[in-house]
C-alpha cells in the first residue's frame, strides 16, 4: 500500500467517523475538511471503502 492510500484511510477511519459522530457534522462540511472537493466524489469513496454512505452515520451516537 503506497502512502497516499495510507493517508487517505487515516482520513477516512478517524476523520470522517470522528466527524460524523462525535461532532454530529453533515456530509458536505466533513468533505471538505478531510481533503475533498467535491460531495459526490467522497460520498463515493466513502462508500466504497466502509460499504455505506455517510448518510449513514447521521444521527448515531459514539454509545451506540
């Protein structure tokens, strides 16, 4: 595995999930702040590599 995919599942593991709930952030502000330009693109990615939107995380709790 070459850095940049490294990197990129750091971002994805402990920044997206860590965003999502624990800070209870949308979609769109969480793409950008681990690195995306564009909504679609990480929506995509995001999928890809957990098997679930973002969307799905909305409204879960670090308890559950």
């Amino acid at each position: 595995m070459n850095p940049t995919n490294t990197t990129n599942q750091y971002y994805y593991a402990f920044g997206a999930h860590y965003q999502f709930i624990e800070k209870k952030k949308k979609p769109i502000d969480v793409c950008y702040e681990v690195g995306f330009e564009n909504l679609s693109h990480f929506s995509y990615a995001f999928k890809k590599h957990f098997g679930y939107a973002p969307t799905a995380l909305i409204g879960q709790t670090s308890s559950q």
